[in-house]
C-alpha cells in the first residue's frame, strides 16, 4: 500500500554551487540565489495492495521524483507519504554492481542492497543464475560480461526479493527480445502474487498491456488518472 | 520453476532486519575489491604499516636515539594504533562518495555506511595486531594480564573513531573540505601524539594539552599494558576520561548524521 498526500518536493538549484567552505564564507554575505524547481506539485496518490501502476509523462515531469519518494531515498517538502511494506527497485545497469567482483559475489552483493538476508539469498541463488541464464559465467567477473548479461543479472536478483512493493524505471530496454518477454511474464506473476508495482516507462504498449491504472505527470502535476487506455489517449492527443 | 513459494504479503517486514547482513557484506566486498588487483593482494594492509615503521624506525633509531625501552614494539604499537584511526575517518567519506549512486536509488540507513566502513578497517587493525605480536614474542617480551586492558582499550578507539567518522562524513556531503582538513589534522595529530617520541622529551607544561586528545590516552594505555613500564594511563581514571570522551563524540558524531544524512540522496 502506497499513499500519498499532498506531497510537495521542491528542489532547490543554487545558481552557483556552493560546495566548499571557502565558498559558504564568502558567499554568507552575498544574497542566496537558487532556481525552485517543483518536481511535484500537490500530488494525491493511493496505490492499493496488488495494484500495477503506470506513471507516464515527458521529461522532466518528476516521473523518477515520485519513484524516489516512493523509495524513501527523498523526503518531500511537504505533505506525507506512508509505504506499507518492503521496497526494490530496479536499479540502472551498474548502480549497485562491483566490477572486480565475480558474478557469484556480486549476487550477494546485490540481494542484500535489496534487503535480503543471507539465508535467503541462498535459497534462491539457483534461481536467479538460472533465470539470468548465466550459468555458465558463475565465476567471471563481471566486468567481462556484456552489459546485456549485466541488465539480465540484476533483474533476475530484483525479481527474487519478495518485497510487496516493486519499482521499475525504464530499465528493461537493454535486454533482447527473449529477456523482454520474461520480464514482462514476471510482471504477470508479480500481479498473481498480490504485489504492488509502480511502472514508470515511455513505452506505451507496455504500460497499456500491464497497467491496471495510469497517472499522466506534467511538471509535476498530476493532470490525468484512471484507466490506461483513457489516459494514454489523451498523452498521445497531447504530443501532436 | 516457481519462485514464489507463498504470497509475499507475509514477507511485509522483509528487509529491515537483514542491516547486519548488508553491513557485513560492504564490509567484505571493500576489502576484497581493495587488494584484488594486486599482485602481492592482503599482505598490503600488512605491509603498508611496516614499512612506515622501517622507515621511522631507522631514522629514529639510527639518526636519533630515544630513551624507550622496546622502542621497536613501542613505535610499532603507535603507528598501527593511529592508521586505524586514519583509515576509519577518511576512508568513511571516501566511501560514502562511492556509495553515492547507490544511496540516490535505495533506502537503507546510512550509517551502515560508515560502519561497513569501520569494519574493513578493524579487520586490518586485527591483521596487523598479529604481526605486533609476532614482534613481541621475537623480541622476547613477557604476556602479561595487561593484554585483557588492550582489548578494553581497543573497544574505546573503536567507539571514539567511529563517532568521529560519523562526525565528518555527516558534514562531508555538503562541505566537501572536510576530507582535505582532515587529512591535514591526521598528518598534524600523528606528531603532537606521542607515537614516534616517548612522552619524556616533551616539557611537561603540555603534557595536559598533548592527553587532551584521547587517542593519545588509548595509545599510551596500550603501550602500558603491553611492554610497560606500568604507569598513570592504566589508571580507572584514564578509562573514564577516554570513555566520556568516546561517548561524546558517538552520540555528537550519530546525532549530526542522522540529521544531515536524510539529504544524502540530494547532496551527493
């Protein structure tokens, strides 16, 4: 269960960063100039238990905002958010690997990130090299695998947390076709599973498919909610 | 193949109590990662410490001459006492820079950071307590109960340099200097502290000023314990200075850290 209400967050972008000491002396004098940028504005949110959301929207429209706040990583401005339950997200390809590592390494690694424990790692160690189809590569390091392998091994450890909540951020299109058709037949167990999965993408056809309900972002506002078809709609009416 | 075996409603608190774990594994992984490409791998950590000490060692036993007994295991003790010191509080902050992509992407409590951090760094303080002792053994000194002080001592360093590295890497994202201030203040600390000198040569007018840094308390309280002669720093007036000291500084040191880390993920 994910709820939002009348979540705030507000960047503040200096116009000239101030990162050392020096510059925060000779600069307490001088007037603070910053950029408020509103990542989000008012936003109402209630995800159920089991649900799969779809966010869409352009650049910059604090798709990714909202996924950290959803995260914890964030703290909003203002408004509150409550998160009933364990969060995984889908990292980027490299965030959260070690290259000098062997794959078998970096799957412990990388589970306990997610918030596994060791014993459950272990048990679905088999399960992931599998998945990930990299069976062969247990010892290598992962440096010398292919970024596609990479995608595919982190994925596969993502999949295996049994955490309620799930966060994807744009990250399967590095992955074949095959590695594709998987992940979204893990999407369909996620949601026999009762598990909750936020679906940020630009990729419609995707959301379409998966989605059982789609919010439309627009710096920061959500302009549209509801079913995916109405809302993708009215997205796409609006790029022309 | 199924993964699930049952719905993970149950697994509802699944995470939190795994931060042990995850400690444990970034404390490994950096070690590994830090020696894996070389070719001479952990012996390194063993390394680096002695030939600092070779290098002391024979200026200041060749060049100069201190009237220490055991001035081997005396400087020895000092400078591996004082690189755990060093390496905890700096590599804290280089780490956390590392950690950074992760921290913008995954909750977990940063402090698990700086204890990873600290924890890598004690191993090596274990390695190279072992090469102490084979030190000592060759140089024929005598065990006595004053090893039971040394693991007292140790736990205070521990409390006093994890806090202090709590300290510095709250401060660190916003206030990058703090690394290069800090790097001056440890090169500064290792010669106001007793180390590389006995205590004697200072007036003892400082004396006050020097103990007031209590590493310089557990580092003299060590060497008291272990090659003697006994003296005031084995006192229970000691442990309490250093103590009070270490506790201070902890809860200072988590204090500013829980308060400036929950902007970790903007400021990195």
């Amino acid at each position: 269960m994910i709820a939002f209400e009348h979540v705030n967050k507000i960047f503040r972008l200096p116009h000239d960063r101030k990162t050392t000491l020096r510059q925060h002396f000779t600069r307490i004098l001088q007037k603070h100039t910053y950029e408020k940028l509103y990542a989000l504005r008012d936003i109402n949110l209630y995800v159920e238990s089991g649900e799969f959301l779809g966010i869409v929207g352009k650049n910059g429209s604090g798709k990714s905002t909202l996924l950290k706040l959803v995260a914890q990583v964030l703290e909003p401005t203002s408004g509150t958010i409550s998160v009933n339950g364990n969060v995984a997200p889908f990292l980027e390809l490299g965030v959260g690997f070690q290259w000098e590592l062997t794959v078998k390494n970096n799957v412990f690694l990388y589970g306990a990130l997610l918030g596994m424990s060791r014993q459950q790692i272990i048990e679905k160690y088999d399960w992931i090299i599998e998945f990930s189809g990299l069976e062969r590569f247990v010892d290598a390091k992962l440096k010398n695998l292919s970024s596609g392998m990479q995608v595919r091994l982190g994925f596969s450890i993502t999949v295996s947390v049994e955490s309620p909540i799930l966060l994807v951020d744009e990250v399967l299109a590095v992955g074949d076709i095959d590695f594709q058709h998987k992940c979204y037949d893990s999407f369909e167990s996620f949601k026999k599973n009762g598990r909750t999965i936020v679906f940020v993408s630009h990729d419609l056809n995707a959301v379409e498919k998966f989605c059982d309900r789609v919010i439309l972002l627009e710096e920061g506002k959500a302009i549209a909610e509801g079913n995916p078809l109405d809302v993708l709609n009215l997205y796409k009416s609006q790029e022309k | 193949m199924s993964l699930y075996t049952e719905t993970c409603k149950q697994d509802i608190s699944l995470g939190r109590k795994n931060y042990i774990y995850l400690t444990l594994v970034m404390a490994i992984t950096d070690f590994k990662i830090k020696y894996d490409n070389s070719v001479l791998g952990y012996l390194w950590s063993l390394l680096k410490p002695l030939l600092m000490f070779g290098t002391l060692y024979l200026v200041f036993s060749v060049f100069v001459r201190w009237d220490v007994e055991n001035y081997k295991l005396y400087l020895l003790l000092g400078i591996i006492l004082w690189n755990f010191l060093a390496e905890v509080t700096l590599n804290s902050m280089v780490f956390l820079e590392g950690k950074a992509p992760i921290l913008k992407k995954i909750y977990f409590p940063r402090w698990i950071i700086v204890i990873a951090c600290s924890l890598t760094a004690l191993l090596t303080l274990l390695l190279n307590m072992i090469v102490f002792f084979i030190f000592f053994v060759i140089s024929g000194a005598q065990f006595s109960i004053g090893i039971f002080m040394l693991a007292l001592y140790l736990l205070e360093l521990y409390v006093l340099v994890v806090g202090l590295a709590l300290f510095l890497s709250a401060l660190f994202p916003k206030f990058r200097d703090v690394h290069h201030i800090w790097e001056v203040f440890v090169q500064l600390g290792f010669w106001i502290t007793p180390i590389v000198y006995p205590i004697s040569i200072v007036p003892a007018k400082y004396h006050s000023l020097i103990f007031l840094n209590p590493a310089a308390r557990i580092i003299q309280g060590c060497r008291q314990a272990l090659i003697g002669p006994t003296g005031e720093f084995l006192a229970f007036k000691n442990h309490i200075i250093i103590i009070s000291f270490a506790v201070c500084f902890f809860a200072i040191g988590l204090g500013l850290f829980n308060k400036l880390s929950r902007s970790f993920a903007e400021d990195l």
